[in-house]
C-alpha cells in the first residue's frame, strides 16, 4: 500500500477517535441539562470519571478481552489475550488491518467506544444513585461486560460467524447499556416527587435545556466520527456514504419525534425533537454502511415514532428514566439491529433472524449480569441516596461543592 493512502487513513482514524472523545461532552451537557441544577456537580463527576476510568480498564484488559484472537475451532465465547496492550510486530505498518490505521490508533478508537455503555447508564440513574455504588458498577460492566459482548462480534466470536451484523454498535454499544440501564432503573426506583400516589407521571424539569440541545448537537457532530470511523478506513465512497445516512437518519428521527409528539400531546415539545433525534442516529448505527439515503431517511422516521412511544412506555411502567436513555438507547438500538435484516445490501428473511437472535442473546446477557452485578451492590453497601440527601442535591452531600456558586435557581 502507497504510504500516503495508510497516512491518510490513519489520520481520518485519530480523527474520528477525537470526534467520539468529544462525544462524553454531549452525553454530560445533554445529562445536566435534563437535570436540576443540584446534581450538576454528581453528574459531571461520573461522567469525567466514566472516561477516565474506562480508558485505563480498556487498557489493562478490556481491549485483550474484546479482540482475544479466537483461534479457529474455538466456540467463540470467551477468551483473553492478556493484561496491558503492546503493540504485535507490524502493528504500525500497512500489514496491519489492511492499511486502515496503524496498532496504536486501533485502541484508542476502540477505547473511546468501550465508555459510552456506562454513560448511557449514567444518565438514566440520574439524581439518586450512589456515586460509589455508580463507580463500581462501571467498573466491573465496562470492564468486563461490555469487551466479551463486543468480543462475539467485533473480536471475531459466535455472533460474527453465524453473520450477525452490527457495523458500528447500535445493539453492541447503545443497547449494552440501554439493558443495563433499564435493570438499574428498575431496582432504583422513581425519584421523589417523579409519581403521584396513583402512579401517575409528573413532569421533572431540566434545569437548562439550553445545555441539553448544546448536548445533542455536539453528539450528532460527534456521530460523525462514531460511525464515519467505524468504515476502519478513509475509504472516499463508503466514508461519505456513512455520514450521508447518518446525518439524514438523525434529521428524520427529530423530524418524525416531533411530528409525533405534537400530534400527541397538541405542544412542540423541544425534548422530544432532541432525543427523536439521538433515536435516529442510534437507529442507523447498525447498518450505516449498507443503507440508501431513502432507507436511513425511513429508519431514522420510524426511530423517532419509537422515541415518543417509548418514553411514554417507560413512564406507564413506573420506571424513572430522566433523560429517556432506555427508550433511545435500548429500544431505537434494537430497532436498528432488526432494520439491518429489513432493509439495506443484506436484507432478507435468514439476516432478520440472525439480528433477533443477537439482539435476544446480548439482551439476555446483559440484562441478567447487570442485575447480578446491581443487585449485589443493592445489598451490600446500597444503590440509592438517602430521601434527605435527594431532595437537598448530591452535590452539597456527595461533593461539597456547588456548580453554581454565584447564583442560585430555585426549586419546587
């Protein structure tokens, strides 16, 4: 391979690692913004402390766990290449993953996704979870659940020989922590004031949807390299092709989130469109690369029909979900697993059910070692502040300080 084109390559690749780096800053703007203003600080913390912690445990096993190397006549399911990453001889020359970026770049890009499944957890917990409680939990999943669900596929296992396709994580990254997220929010609870005593919803304002729509537009830029990197190259016809559906799925799952919501509830709801939005972009990150324009359009529209039902869903379940991460991550990310046998280069009756069994497989999965893993927590040293350390902010309680010490809003 000409050194140029493996030059260019590389660098689209640390791009595109710099663009899904910049992604956390989303997930915390958009995560405070649909908070109150005294769990700002909490928020924060966990967030900084998720990408911090998850590049270090990718780099001490996490990344040997996702890419093992199955030996053939392996099941698939488990293996480990060792503790700490070195780079194999040839790992900074062109005999490396065909000239697509070099050894060093390859963990780092993978790094930046190993961290998303915790924030997405991150955010539907908010406001009431313990951060010591929070920070083990993130350990032991990105650590290690998040790498051998990753390894079935990505790393060469079961799932990828049998020909389940996930091109850039819509079930293997969003809904990993979307299953984790809906078993954490179940054994947390609602937050106080979240339910009337007939189980009715109330509405819990965000203390800045400004810093909420700042969120998701740093996240839809941020897509750009999620998906656009995950081509592993910067192949000119498949690069643009992937941002081009992308980008239209994103536009048509706020589209149809906020034609929907309006029709529905007769306002137009701006955290809607938001996070119809967010629904897209999870909903195409399956088959971003297999996808017309015409298909990510009518992906992304369905995306967002699911966004508004799903919230409305999770509310009559009685579960507290504060910034609609289950709805957008969980159940947009199975939609978009599933659309990869409905639409796209491979759709076909066989694909559809080889994208139900991971979905069922990886949801079976996660849901029941998170559980594990929470339930564990739950009884030992606890998952849920204290009612007076609730109402008065995890900020004051947990951290001493206050994100906004030269003013104060006020709360009912």
């Amino acid at each position: 391979m000409d050194s140029g084109l493996f030059t260019a390559n590389n660098i689209w690749m640390m791009l595109a690692t710099a663009l899904v780096f910049f992604m956390h800053t989303g997930f915390a703007f958009l995560e405070i913004g649909l908070t109150r203003q005294k769990n700002t600080i909490n928020i924060l913390f966990k967030n900084v402390f998720i990408i911090t912690g998850g590049l270090l445990l990718y780099y001490a096993f996490g990344f040997n766990l996702m890419y093992p190397g199955f030996a053939e006549g392996d099941m698939g399911i488990l293996n480990f290449a060792g503790f700490g990453i070195d780079a194999p001889e040839g790992g900074m020359t062109p005999a490396y993953a065909d000239g697509g970026y070099t050894w060093w770049t390859d963990f780092l890009f993978q790094g930046m996704f190993a961290a998303t499944a915790a924030t997405i957890v991150s955010g539907a917990v908010a406001e009431r979870i313990k951060i010591g409680s929070f920070m083990i939990f993130t350990i032991i999943y990105v650590g290690l659940i998040y790498p051998i669900v990753g390894s079935w596929k990505w790393g060469g296992g079961f799932l990828d020989s049998w020909g389940f396709y996930d091109f850039a994580g819509s079930t293997l990254v969003h809904s990993v922590g979307g299953w984790a997220a809906l078993v954490a929010i179940a054994l947390l609870g609602g937050r106080i004031g979240k339910f009337t005593k007939d189980g009715k919803p109330k509405a819990i304002p965000g203390h800045s949807i400004p810093l909420a729509t700042a969120g998701v537009l740093v996240l839809w830029l941020g897509w750009f390299g999620f998906n656009g990197g995950s081509v592993l190259s910067a192949d000119p016809e498949l690069t643009s092709l992937v941002l081009v559906t992308t980008s239209l799925a994103a536009a048509a799952g706020g589209f149809g989130a906020m034609i929907f919501s309006t029709l529905l509830y007769k306002n137009l709801d701006l955290t809607m469109f938001l996070n119809g939005i967010l629904g897209g972009l999870v909903g195409i990150t399956a088959g971003a690369d297999l996808m017309s324009p015409n298909e990510a359009v009518v992906i992304g529209l369905i995306a967002g029909l699911i966004v508004v039902g799903g919230i409305a869903l999770i509310d009559r379940l009685k579960l507290d979900d504060p910034v609609g991460a289950v709805t957008v991550h969980l159940i947009c990310g199975i939609w978009g697993t599933l659309a990869v046998g409905i639409f796209g280069s491979l759709a076909s009756g066989e694909q559809l059910l080889l994208q139900l069994y991971g979905v069922l497989i990886i949801g079976a999965f996660c849901a029941s070692t998170s559980a594990i893993i929470l339930v564990i927590i739950k009884s030992t040293i606890g998952l849920r502040v204290s009612r007076e350390e609730e109402l008065e902010g995890l900020d004051i309680h947990e951290h001493g300080m206050d994100a906004y010490s030269d003013f104060q809003i006020h709360e009912s």
